[in-house]
C-alpha cells in the first residue's frame, strides 16, 4: 500500500519528524519493504540476473548493525496478493512496469527490477541467523501496525501508509535510517534516524482530530485506487487552492495540504462524511453520515478507511511469543500444516495465490522481449503445483460431469478424468477471460505473465502428477513419496543425483530440467558458466577453519573467478542471448522451489545466495567465449576440478530423459517465435497430448547433438 504524495509532503516538511537515537528496543520491519530498499539503494546488479551473494552480504551486515545496537528486529512478510481483488489494477499496473522497466535494462537504459530470487535468498539469511520471521497471508500492513501499536515499538519501513497509522512508538522510515553509520561508545551504540508520529502531523494542523486521517488517505489514493465520485468531491472542494503552499512545492503535496485543513475543520470522521454526503447531495445520512446513501461515496469512503483500523490484540504478538497457530490461521485451498509453513515463510506465495484465488502473477525478468516469456520454460513445474493444489476441486467437477454426462469426458477412463482435457494453453486478451476448450474454472489456474511488452492473463491448466499423493495427508506422506512426485515433475532419476552433495541436488536437477526444456537451446558454455558459478559458491560457502582440502588453492581460484565479472560502467552491452537463457533458468528454479515447498522440502534447499551470481556467470561466459577451457580456471584446487565435473556429469545424467514429465503434453506450446503458438507449431492439431509426447526422445537426441558438437565432442564438458 500507499498514499500517493503523501512521502514527499511528509519528508519536505521537517517539522514532522523527529532526529532520534535508535538503541535498546524491539523493531518491527517490514520484510517487502527491507528487501528493495537494500538492493536498489546501494547499487547492486540488476541486468544480468542479480547478484544474490553481495544481497545476502548486505543483508547479513544490515542484522548485524542492528544487533550491535542492542535492536532486536521482528520481520513481517506479505503473503499472496489480497482475495478482496481490490489492489488487483495497481498490482497489474506495477506487473505492466516492470515488463518495460526489464525491457529497458535489456537494451542498456534505466530501469528497476528486483532480481528474482531476492525474497528467497531473504528468507534464507534471516531463517539461517535465527531472525523472527512471519509470512501474513496476504497484505502485511495493517498486521505490521496492529503488532507494533501493541508493543508500542516503531516500524520500519519505506511505505507512506504508516503516515496514516496511529503508532505510539512511530514510524521509522528507511530513507532516514543511517544503519551504515553507527554512533556512540561500544557498548552504546547507536542508529540515527528520523521518527514520525501522528501526533506530530496533527499538531501542526490545529490538534486535528487523529481518525481522519485514513480519510485523508482514502481520499487522495492509495494501492486500493480512491473510489470513483472522489475527484468529484476534491474538485467541489478545491483542495490545492487551500493549500498553504508548503513541502517541496509539489502539485500533489500542495492537495495533501489543502485536504487535511479541509479535515481539520471537523471534529471526527464521522461529521467529515457527513458533510461529504451533503456536498455530493446523497440523501438520508444514516448514523452519524457514516454510510450516507447505499452506495453512494460517503459509504464507500467508510469502508475503504477500514484498511488503517488497528486492532487491539494483534495475532502477530503471539505468533512471536511462541504460538504454534498460523497467527492468519488456516488458508483457504490449503491444509493447517501448510498454512503454518506459509506463515513461517517456507511456502511461497506463488503456492499462496495459486490456492486462495486459482491466479498466479509471475516475475519479469531481463530477457529478450522479443521471444517467449522466460516463465514459459517452468510451465511443466508450475502445472504440477497446481495439480497438486486443485485436485479436490477436480475431483468434484470430474464427479460432475459424469452427473451431468458432459462433453470430453470419453476416451479418458481411469482416474485421468479428474484431469483438465489435454488442450493448448490459449492467452486471453481483452478483458474478456476465454477458456480453452475443456479447461473448467476448476481445473485451472489464470496466469499473468509477459507477451512481447504485455502484459497478458492465460487459462493454465493443472496437471496431477502420476505418482499418487492426497493434499491434505501430505505431511504424513513419507519423505521417499514426496521426493518421487518432485522427481517425476523434474523428469529426474534419483540415481542421476547420487554423487551430488545433498543441497545442491535441487539444483543440479533444475539445470537437467532446464536443459532438456529450454528454447532457445543453451550451448555448451552456458552450463559451463553457471556450473562454474556454483563451484565458487562452494568455495565461497565452506571457506571454514578446519577444511581439510587445499584452502590456499581454493582461494586462488575463487580469487581468480571473482576477477572475471562484469563491472559495472563497462562499456560492452548486455550479452541478450545469456541473459535470456540464464532468466529461463532461475524462473526453472524459482518454480521448483515452489513445487518443493509444497511438498514440504523432501530435497533440501540450495544456499540461494552462493548459487548464482548474474556478473560472475555473465563474466565467465564471456571469458569461456574467448577460447579458455573452463578446466583452466581451476589449476591448483583439485577439489574445484572434482566438483566441477561432478557437477557436469550428474547435469548431464538428469538431462538424459528417464521419463516425461507429468505435463509433458504440450509443455512448450509457446516455446518459440514470440510467445504466442511458436513457429512450426501445426496449427491447434499440434497442441495434442500425443503429439507432445511423440517428440520427446528425438527432440532430447537432437539437442544433445547440438550441445556437443560445438566442440566436435573431444572433452567432456
């Protein structure tokens, strides 16, 4: 959430804020609001995928500042995107942004995108430094108010709804908060920063009344839009006019004035809204102007100010007290043990979304716009996920349509009736939703995503994987059996992965996955890129006292791999062919965690922030491009040499088909040309199940083919 304007006025006007010395106390934080401002304000790579390991850095110095200061730090996520579908038009907006904000970073112009991975390697750090931690279910502010007017502790954050929240302890915003820069005796340490209040705000207006500022907010716009007769109202008031001229100068902060002397005028909220049914000439103002006429905009105006109302007991508090219920209690679509992974974090909101509302808003990346979505490449992944979260529903619907003796339902026998009919994804335009033929609401997902610089919604279809397992029985499932479903989705053998420590079988599983599915095909030295990118992260990751391998040569060649990045000012463009590949990539990965924590993490996680870093895989490929042998950059670590071709052989062993995955029917329907059919499709008589699965093993030979011949096959990899 918030408010439009209402940051610029706040921080043009010093008088609002307060220079404190922050030490000795509890601190709520918001998580969504911690994440991008670390990453965007110190400059870290957005072009070429992010660099996860200097996030994490950041991060791990940021906790530590704050532990140093005796701040004891409480973090609170959002979840999935509000079921109210109120924000739905900003979130689809922001999506619509960020898809020409990836274009432009692409082609060398400015732009702001958040890596994709930023969040998970987030949660990581904070789960591995033992930091409390609570994932809402959906939109956090309120909670992250309600938890610190409780505690009577500030928040931290850099969202302008906080202006509007009456906290006793204050709002801390992020711009003001100097961590970087302690103050004071060791054992006194101290963070400047700048604390606002409402009291502060209201002061200056005459001890306005505190209730009216979610009016205030309600009527300027904020995330939720303002209802539509509210610039109506602000014309007949002339907002700006009365305006004192203060701030920055600013048309908007100018209107934020202007409207808060009109509030001050009023004693509470509830004569403010009567006066606006009054102007907007709504007839019989029921209790006190509160609702005004059905419908009309006092009424509306009340409902929307419900979003700042702050509750006495917040369910936060004993979430961090040691209570052992989801503090959102159960999901809707979800079970009570996956509801308290969701709100421990460990259930990621694509999961969230896809339960709660069957929508799913996917991540643009910095790719080449003019092919196929980056996300196309996980469809299979994300298509199980949902199989696995909607079967319910299809059992119900596949019982009705026996009932009702509906079309598509012959020919399919066995327990595959519960399954969507095996037809083509169809991309919706307009704001009609068209359904491809077969696919009930039941047995779908809507997915948005990028199509060229669009941003366009499909009907996806859920797929239930072969190997049998009940949602709600999932965490009695033994370990064997949910690792059987993440394997068959994968298209993995377990036996392909044996040599290869366990956290990073996930991701040697995702590249085989990646491999095998990706169009464009990746060459040879792309793998040989991001493989050697995990070496270092290995290197970097067990660089610890009592290592029994060469430590000396290991940091040599860590040394020698960190030289070979990108550096920021140079001046060569971006490599768009990698970056395309290498996004293809982490949405693989970023879809297969998803799928594990679903199944609650049979495979172990990979340390996220040690696994890819954008500039160093972008700088080796580019140095692997010049003619050096990737073995080369190895010399004096027989350890590294070892890992790497370890790795090399199990990526190749799971790109191997041992058999296809659960969706395999269609998996790459818009694999090619622009994202729509792709070239050589058929027309609708290729988007058959049969025809799908007839190519597989031809298609994998051929790649491999191609793969190897790029060095006349005479090494390994």
């Amino acid at each position: 959430m918030g408010v439009q304007g209402l940051t610029t006025y706040v921080e043009g006007n010093r008088r609002f804020l307060q220079d404190v010395r922050f030490r000795d106390s509890r601190l709520v934080i918001d998580g969504c609001s911690l994440y991008f401002r670390l990453y965007f304000n110190h400059g870290l790579d957005q072009q070429h995928g992010g660099d996860y390991d200097a996030f994490a850095c950041l991060l791990t110095q940021f906790l530590s500042a704050l532990a140093a200061c005796n701040i004891q730090p409480y973090v609170v996520l959002d979840g999935g995107v509000d079921p109210s579908d109120k924000k739905l038009p900003t979130v689809r907006q922001r999506l619509q942004s960020k898809i020409r904000d990836a274009d432009a970073l692409s082609h060398g112009r400015n732009g702001s995108v958040l890596p994709i991975l930023t969040r998970d390697v987030f949660i990581q750090v904070l789960i591995q430094r033992g930091i409390p931690l609570a994932q809402c279910p959906f939109e956090a502010d309120r909670e992250i108010a309600c938890l610190a007017h409780q505690w009577k502790c500030p928040v931290l954050t850099n969202d302008s709804d906080f202006y509007i929240f009456d906290l006793p302890g204050g709002y801390l915003p992020f711009s003001f908060f100097q961590w970087t820069n302690l103050n004071g005796k060791a054992c006194q340490r101290y963070i400047s920063a700048r604390c606002y209040t409402t009291n502060s705000l209201c002061r200056w207006f005459g001890g306005m009344n505190q209730d009216l500022l979610p009016l205030c907010a309600v009527l300027t716009g904020n995330d939720y839009g303002a209802p539509k007769d509210a610039e109506t109202l602000l014309g007949l008031l002339d907002v700006s006019a009365i305006g004192r001229g203060g701030g920055r100068g600013k048309a908007s902060a100018c209107r934020i004035e202007g409207l808060l002397l009109w509030l001050s005028s009023f004693s509470s909220s509830a004569e403010a809204l009567e006066e606006v049914s009054r102007l907007m000439g709504e007839g019989g103002g029921g209790g006190r102007g509160r609702r005004g006429q059905k419908g009309g905009l006092s009424s509306q105006l009340w409902a929307c100010m419900q979003e700042y109302h702050i509750s006495p007991q917040s369910s936060l508090a004993r979430w961090f007290s040691g209570g052992k219920a989801a503090p959102g209690g159960r999901l809707s679509g979800l079970n009570d043990c996956l509801s308290l992974a969701a709100a421990q974090g460990l259930l990621a909101p694509l999961v969230v979304d896809a339960a709660v509302m069957r929508r799913v808003l996917l991540i643009p990346q910095v790719e080449n716009s003019k092919l196929a979505s980056s996300h196309c490449s996980a469809r299979a992944i994300r298509q199980a996920v949902y199989g696995i979260l909607l079967q319910r529903g299809q059992d119900v619907q596949a019982q009705e349509n026996i009932s009702r003796g509906m079309r598509g339902g012959r020919g399919r026998g066995g327990r595959n009736i519960i399954l969507p009919s095996q037809q083509g994804v169809s991309v919706v335009a307009g704001a009609g939703a068209v359904q491809a033929e077969g696919c009930s609401a039941a047995m779908c997902v809507e997915e948005y995503d990028r199509l060229d610089l669009n941003l366009k919604k499909s009907q996806v279809e859920a797929h239930l994987p072969r190997t049998p397992l009940c949602l709600d029985t999932l965490s009695q499932a033994p370990v064997a059996a949910r690792l059987g479903v993440l394997l068959e989705v994968l298209g993995i053998k377990e036996s392909a992965l044996a040599a290869v420590p366990l956290h990073l079988r996930l991701a040697v599983a995702v590249t085989g996955f990646w491999l095998r599915e990706i169009i464009p095909i990746p060459s040879k030295l792309h793998l040989q890129a991001l493989v050697l990118g995990m070496v270092y992260g290995e290197l970097s990751w067990n660089n610890q006292p009592g290592a029994t391998h060469n430590q000396q040569g290991e940091h040599s060649v860590r040394s020698g791999l960190d030289r070979l990045r990108m550096r920021p000012g140079e001046r060569r463009g971006l490599d768009i062919g990698a970056a395309h590949s290498f996004s293809q990539w982490q949405a693989c990965l970023w879809s297969a965690l998803s799928l594990n924590q679903l199944l609650l993490l049979p495979m172990p996680e990979p340390q996220l922030s040690w696994l890819f870093s954008g500039t160093l895989v972008h700088g080796l490929l580019r140095h692997l491009k010049g003619g050096q042998p990737a073995e080369a950059l190895l010399v004096g670590s027989p350890f590294s040499r070892q890992l790497f071709f370890s790795l090399l052989d199990a990526v190749r062993n799971c790109s191997s088909k041992s058999h296809p995955p659960s969706a395999a029917a269609g998996r790459r329907r818009r694999g090619g040309g622009r994202g729509r059919r792709g070239r050589g499709g058929g027309g609708r008589g290729a988007r058959g199940s049969r025809g799908g699965r007839g190519r597989g093993t031809e298609e994998i030979d051929n790649r491999f083919a191609l793969l190897m011949s790029e060095e006349e096959l005479d090494d390994d990899y």
